[in-house]
C-alpha cells in the first residue's frame, strides 16, 4: 500500500503491521509532513486544541536498580543522593496546587526507603489540599502496594516499558527482566489506575522494527498515556560513549502513535527538548498534548540527572508556570483548566 494511503487507512481505524509501520517510520524529511499533518488533525479530533501541564515532583534519587542507561544507577558513585521527606513532599505539592497545577507526577529511583505506609501518607496528605490527579512513578513494586495506593488515592501511574525487544530490555536491566515489567503494567491496569507507558528512540541494538513493535505494545496494554523521548547518554552510565537517538525519529514515532492510538495524551518530553527546543515546539503540531515541568525545589533537581541537561536560572514555581504558560500560548494553543484524565 502506497504509504499516504497507508497513513490514511491507520487514521480511519486500519490495523497496520510491523512491516508497514516500519515503511512509515523510514519516511525522510519531505515525506514525513504529511504523517505529521495527519497526527495533528488526529490530535484535534480527539482530544482538542488544549495543552495539559503536569508538575513533577522528583522526590528521590536513590534507586536500587542498575539500569545501563541512566544516571541515578546505583552503580554511579560521582552522583549525591538525596531524598525528600514527607512533609517536604506535601508541602511541594501544595505549592504546585496554588500555582495552578492539577495533575502531580511524584516520581523517583526505586527507592525502597519510600515504603507503602509512607508513600500512601504522601498520596492522602496531597489530596487534603485539593482536587489533584496523583500520578506514581516509582517503579517495580509488588500488587498489594499498588493496590494500596490506589485505595489511598493515586489515579495513574507511570512506567514505560522502554524497549519491547525483550532481550535488549533484559540487557539494560541487569536488575529486572521484561516479563516483570509487563506484568506490574498488567497489574496496574487490574487495578483501575490510569496506565502511562512509553519507550526511548536511538537505544543502542535498537531497530526501526523495534520502535514498531513498541508502538504496537502500546496499543495491547491499552495505556491512557505514552512518554516518547529520545536516549541521551549520560556520561556516568556503561553507554556513555553511545549516540543519542533522533529528534526526528522520535517525532514521527510520536505521531504515528498518535494516529494508531486516538486519543492517547502523548507529551513532549523533556529529553526531546534537551535535544532540540527546534523539535520540542514542532511536536506540539505533530501529536503532542502534554507537558510536564519540574517544581521539586532546584538543590533537588539539579540532583536528578538520568541524563545531562541545562538549568536556566533559578525561579519559583509560580512564575516557572507563568513562563511555560506565555510558552504555550505563544503557539496559539489554549491551556487545559482541568486535571486532564484519560480520554477514554
């Protein structure tokens, strides 16, 4: 099938396979507009003009995994670790909440420190300030913790599978193996929470047909969000000296995503931004809802590296989302007023 066509037929509801997402993903820089054209009036259609904002809370740098990739490995001895208490946590949230956020991602290392009465103290002390959407991001942990902050309050949880290549997940996951992964989202999803996903572009013994069959994996978990970002890596980790993925690539991974899920929120994540603020403004035309900034105080996140990025220079919250707020609009895009739950 001519891939125009081909594009069309996925956007009327057509299952294509891997050959032909793969024929999609190989589009060069000319052809690849009218993927992105067709994204973009998928995104309109089923989930409007409004961009999302979520705060991120990154709570913990500790993390007891060995992942090849990131900077917060155990394995990195030249990182300082810190960790946010409870208190801190709360009182960083409702500072959030007054600055106008309603969806906060508390995320971490795997962190066992955190422990489940402590991160369901965390969950219920949030939402006695608000009416705020919870999202976790901790990681591996067993069903009746998940099930316990879920009863306690959180609505989503966030953990990507990051490659659907089993043997290359297992590789970069000395700690862990693909069938847990897989299994935690299954579990979640059991559960009731609001799933987010998401995969990393340019992982080393990656392939196009790879990034396909991610694309794929997300529509069977059926996940309500999918962080889409290219690996950069970090100069403390054992793929130091390996290239960082394609701006482009992950691009036209995010709008074919768009196109096969509907209505899916699908953020521009920080990592393409790192990259290329070029590519950051043009994936909000390309599929992209969502945007996450980080309000956890700046001697924290400065701390926070699974990959080197710049910090500009140092303001509150408030005024960090007034700043992304003239952003957005500066793109003649409205702001959601709402906690932006799932749209299915």
């Amino acid at each position: 099938m001519e891939v125009k066509k081909l594009i069309d037929e996925i956007a009327k509801g057509y299952e294509p396979n891997i050959d032909e997402l793969v024929d999609i993903l190989n589009l060069d820089e000319n052809d690849a507009e009218y993927l992105f054209d067709t994204a973009d009036k998928i995104r309109k259609q089923y989930c409007g003009e409004e961009i999302h904002i979520r705060g991120i809370i990154e709570f913990s740098n500790y993390c007891r995994c060995k992942c090849l990739y990131c900077g917060l490995t155990c394995e990195n001895d030249n990182t300082k670790r810190y960790r946010m208490n409870v208190e801190e946590i709360i009182d960083n949230a409702k500072e959030a909440y007054e600055a106008g956020y309603k969806t906060l991602v508390l995320q971490g290392g795997e962190d066992l420190w955190y422990t489940k009465e402590k991160i369901t103290e965390i969950i219920k002390g949030i939402k006695e300030i608000g009416d705020i959407a919870i999202t976790l991001s901790v990681g591996e942990r067993t069903y009746e913790e998940y099930k316990a902050w879920r009863e306690a309050g959180a609505d989503r949880f966030l953990i990507k599978h990051e490659t659907a290549d089993e043997e290359l997940y297992n590789k970069l996951h000395p700690h862990s193996n693909y069938e847990n992964r897989i299994q935690c989202q299954r579990w979640l999803k059991e559960l009731g929470y609001q799933l987010g996903s998401g995969f990393m572009i340019g992982l080393p013994g990656q392939s196009t047909e790879t990034i396909a069959r991610d694309i794929l994996l997300l529509k069977e978990m059926d996940v309500d969000m999918a962080g889409i970002g290219p690996f950069i890596s970090h100069p403390q980790t054992k793929l130091s000296n390996s290239e960082s993925g394609s701006a482009f690539m992950t691009m036209k991974a995010v709008a074919l995503s768009r196109i096969l899920l509907k209505k899916v929120h699908l953020p521009a994540t920080t990592a393409l931004g790192v990259m290329s603020s070029k590519h950051k403004d043009r994936v909000f035309s390309t599929g992209a809802n969502v945007i996450m900034l980080k309000v956890e105080p700046y001697k924290y996140r400065r701390l926070y590296e699974i990959y080197p990025k710049p910090f500009g220079q140092e303001k509150t919250v408030k005024e960090e989302r007034i700043q992304l707020e003239n952003y957005i609009e500066s793109l003649g895009r409205p702001i959601s007023q709402h906690r932006g739950d799932t749209l299915k």
